[in-house]
C-alpha cells in the first residue's frame, strides 16, 4: 500500500480490493453509497475510497504519445453536462458574441467537455471552463498526430486546426446528416452517451471540482474495454497499478 493512492488509510485492503473491481467492472460508474451498503462501512470511508480508486484510474502528463497516426482517424467533439454557479458563469458562447438565442443559448450556464477519441482506440476527455476557439484548438493540436484524419462536426472550433491535419472531414448535424461513408463522430458521441447515463443515473450529482476525476474514471473503462482485449480482472489490475505513485489526501502537510 505504501507509495499509492492506499497509503495511510485505516481501510482494510480487502475493502480496496472490493472498491477496485467495482469501479473496473461497472460500465456506468458506482457510487460511494453503492459501495458504502457492499462493504458495510460508514459513508465517508466509501467516499475516500472512492475518489482514490479514480485517481488511480486517471492518467496524464507529457509522456502520453499523440492519438491516431498515419491511415487512423480521430473523433473530436465538445459536450455539456452539470451546471456552473452563475457567479462563474463566462457571459460570451465558443465564438466570442454574448449568448442571447440561438442553440448556444443554454450553454453559459454548463461545465464544457472536449473529447477526443481514436477510433478503434482510445478517449481523452478534458473539463475546460468554456469550450471556446483558443482551448478546444490547443486541445487538438498537443494531442493528435498530424498524420491523422480528423472527424468532426460542422463546428466553426475545428475549421482552422483542422487544415493542420491530413484530413478534416465533418459531418452536418444541423441537416439531420450523421454518417457519410465512413466520415462520423458516432464514436464520440457513443461516449459521451454512455459518460451521461452514468452521471444522470448512478451519481447524479458532482461537483465541479471532482468533475476531471469522473471524467478519468469512465476514459479508463472506456480505454480497458472487452473490444481491447481487457477483461474485470485485467482492468482491476491496470487501476491498481495505476494508482502507484499518487497520493491524495484530506490535508497536504505543512511545510516546514
């Protein structure tokens, strides 16, 4: 346990083996209060164990090589899930103008997702304070190979990146167009259904903060899925292993 996510804790290792496979072998999520009833103990342990378990599940930093790749396409795409506080709220939509009317008139208030995903392969998803030009662009660029085809829809946020690529080829939602050839975002969208079910029916609410951790937790089973040759027990042990090295405690110590 020592030098990962399980340092210091008083919970039994038996109770992390439980909270691991859990949150490896359920599709849609599990929540502290599920795991709570499993393990008959009090809320705020399972809580505690929870948020570990996706820490362990989350993953980045500099060393994750580019998506895609040469004859490879790569779905980009941007949702919207929970609501800001409107203290927080940015008063101007993803092109710079206030949002007054129009299909971006309900976007102000939500917390913006950009998600990448490698068909056949794997997702990135970020939470970014507004899914504007600036972000989703830097976004695209630092994670995607430039050898690759990207797919998106008709979005004025990848018109420019998307001359960077060998291809950008879209899809025109607003004419009820969802597939052309093999030209489609369905992936991306598949994931974001899937992230969506899960938040609306298993946690149901999340705070902002914790909304990247969520977010890790379903790119992971999304990433160690049965088409990727993973079953339950190898995603247990990529989640485990996963969390070596990262800590994540109540209170960071005080320097001395």
């Amino acid at each position: 346990m020592t030098g990962s996510v399980m340092e210091r804790s008083h919970a039994k290792l038996t109770q992390w083996a439980v909270a691991f496979h859990l949150g490896a072998s359920s599709k849609k999520g599990f929540s502290a209060h599920q795991l709570h009833r499993e393990l008959g103990c009090q809320y705020n342990t399972a809580w505690f164990l929870h948020h570990r378990v996706m820490e362990a599940m989350r993953r980045g930093g500099l060393d994750l090589p580019p998506m895609g790749g040469e004859g490879k396409v790569v779905e980009a795409d941007e949702t919207y899930f929970g609501r800001i506080p409107e203290a927080k709220r940015p008063r101007f939509k993803t092109s710079g103008q206030p949002v007054t009317s129009g299909p971006y008139r309900n976007i102000a208030d939500k917390r913006a997702i950009v998600s990448l995903v490698e068909r056949g392969g794997g997702v990135r998803s970020f939470h970014v304070p507004s899914a504007h030009l600036n972000v989703v662009v830097d976004i695209v660029r630092a994670n995607i190979a430039r050898e690759t085809r990207l797919h998106t829809d008709e979005s004025n946020l990848y018109r420019k990146v998307g001359k960077e690529f060998a291809a950008h080829e879209t899809v025109k939602h607003s004419a009820k167009e969802y597939a052309r050839g093999d030209v489609t975002t369905n992936t991306v969208e598949s994931y974001f259904s899937i992230f969506k079910r899960g938040m609306r029916g298993v946690y149901q609410h999340c705070a902002e903060k914790h909304l990247h951790r969520y977010l890790a937790e379903f790119d992971f089973r999304y990433n160690h899925r049965s088409s990727l040759g993973c079953d339950d027990e190898a995603r247990t042990l990529a989640a485990i292993k996963g969390g070596e090295g990262k800590r994540l405690t109540y209170h960071q110590p005080r320097e001395a």
